[in-house]
C-alpha cells in the first residue's frame, strides 16, 4: 500500500449563495511532487487553496493536510496567498524574525534564515527597510521568503508569478526547482500556463469548481496528440495553397508555416503528402501546448454547456 498523500480531498463542495464554487472534487497531492493548479478566472482555485488551509470549511466532503488539518499541521506548511499583505510599518528583518516565531523558530534561526533568503532571493541590504518603502516585486519576494523560511514540507502559493519581472520570474523558478529537489510537496496555482509547463511534474484543472484534467505531464502529453505541423519549405518553393487534411495555417517566423490538421487526420499521412507536394528544409509534429490543451478543454465544456440550453437560453 502507497504512502499517505500528504493532501487529500474527497467529494469536496462549498456554495456562497447561488453559486456553486467547488463541486464534489476528489484530489491527491502526493509526498515530493510539484503540482501546477489551473483554471479559468472563477474556477474555483483559490476556494479550494482556502478550505485546504482551513481558512474556510467545505460543506460537504473531507479534507486531509498531512494526516490531519492545515490547522494542525501549520508549523509544517508554508502559505502565499493570492491576497498580499505585508505589515507595512515593520522593517524587513523584523517582520521576517516575527513570522519565524509565529512558526515556532528560535529567534537566532530565523535571524539567521532570515538573511540567507534575503540574499538567495536578490534582496540584500533590505532588512532595515521598511516593507512599504519596497517595490511591488520585493514586497512579493519578502513575502515568499517568510512562506518558505521554517523550511516547510508542504508549501502552497497562490498566484506566486504575479506582478514579477521575467528575470525574478526565473529567479523564483528556480528556487522552487531546489526546493522540490530536496523533497517538498509543492502545490501552486497561476494563470502563467508556460511556467507550470516548465515546472510541474503534474497538473490539475478545475473549471466551474470541477475537476476536468488531474494527470502527469508525460500523461497529458500522451493523452493530447500533435495536431500541428511546423514546416520550412526550401528556398525557392512554397507550399500548396490547399493540402488535404490541413484546416488551416499559419506563418511562423520568416518562413516557416503552421499546418493545423483537421480532426481524426493522421499527422504522418499529411506529412507525406507536404513531403510529395514541396521540398521542405525541415517538417516536424509540434505537441499542443498547456496553454492550447487548457484553452481547448474549457471551450469544449462551455460548448457542451450551450448545446444543453433549450432554445433561446443561451442568449437570456
């Protein structure tokens, strides 16, 4: 018998009123993944980070964070909310020293945690700050730093990319590489599909508070066949106007070309008839992107959703 997730839900719901935010998902986070948590805006994402940290309760179903509660395990956990708040009067050493012993540090550990952060996180010589005398990006990483400095098991950030420059983007990237490397579960939710793909050995997708993707990386990459095909012609030639089993195209670059097949086509079978038609400088099958596979998944539920209006519905 597998070792116990280090989060578990079953037949989660919550409701505000009329609206339905979580609808009976079931998940397993397990020990040492990285987890990309998806979804379009109202979701549901940011409910159900909540009601796993026990800041809000389910109405129905149960939820497990490292063999009991958040609220019993918070030592244990690290937690970025998507709502920023810092105290804004407090320098940057002493907010960090006082979140430490909020989490049961000795003060001489988190003072001393404290610094290595600050410079791991690009941030030197900041301590003595004030935390509104910061820029909105610094006031994000100081608050990254204080979600990370008792060195967590579990951390989960909600939103963390938000309002970061591309080389801090990185720079967060990377520190969350290292610590999933040494073995913390790490469970993150953000609409920047391109640094999920880069980072996660797993993804979940919830849309209208339902669970509709929970697989692998290698999974879903299975799962979603090509449906793009990248080709150069060689210079001079160019490609048919109409290539049975391509839809439609597209330019990619100075020269290369986009083919997106129609459905149930067979990527080889196009390919050669490409192959026959032009001489290519080069022709290869390019995997959908989490970007395409999200966008795709969520208008075939929105679709199936207008398909069951009765007439005149869709438009009230």
């Amino acid at each position: 018998m597998g070792a116990e997730p280090t989060i578990s839900l079953r037949n989660v719901n919550k409701q505000f009123g009329d609206v339905h935010a979580v609808r009976d998902l079931s998940l397993d986070v397990h020990k040492g993944s990285l987890i990309g948590f998806l979804g379009p805006n109202g979701a549901g994402k940011s409910t159900t980070i909540r009601m796993v940290m026990s800041i809000i309760y389910p109405d129905k179903g149960t939820i497990n964070v490292l063999g009991d509660s958040a609220l019993a395990a918070k030592d244990r956990i690290g937690y970025l909310p998507e709502e920023r708040g810092l105290y804004r009067k407090m320098r940057v050493g002493e907010y960090l020293h006082y979140i430490g012993k909020l989490k049961g540090m000795p003060r001489s550990n988190a003072i001393s945690a404290a610094k290595y952060w600050l410079d791991r996180m690009e941030l030197p010589k900041v301590d003595r700050k004030r935390c509104e005398e910061l820029s909105k990006g610094m006031q994000q990483k100081v608050q990254f730093i204080a979600s990370i400095l008792h060195e967590p098991d579990l951390l989960i950030l909600d939103e963390p990319f938000s309002g970061l420059d591309p080389v801090n983007a990185e720079l967060l990237n990377e520190v969350i590489r290292d610590l999933n490397a040494q073995g913390r579960t790490i469970i993150f939710s953000t609409h920047v599909l391109h640094q999920a793909e880069q980072l996660c050995d797993s993804i979940l997708l919830i849309d209208r508070g339902e669970k509709i993707l929970d697989d692998t990386m290698e999974g879903i990459r299975q799962t979603f066949d090509p449906r793009t095909i990248e080709v150069e012609p060689t210079i001079g030639h160019e490609l048919p106007v109409a290539i049975e089993g391509v839809a439609h195209r597209s330019n990619q670059g100075e020269h290369g070309i986009e083919l997106h097949l129609e459905e149930a086509r067979d990527p080889q079978d196009v390919m050669r008839r490409i192959m026959a038609s032009c001489p290519v400088r080069s022709i290869r099958l390019r995997r959908p992107t989490l970007d395409e596979i999200f966008v795709m998944l969520v208008r075939d539920r929105m679709h199936e959703t207008h398909a069951d209006l009765v007439p005149g519905e869709v438009d009230s």
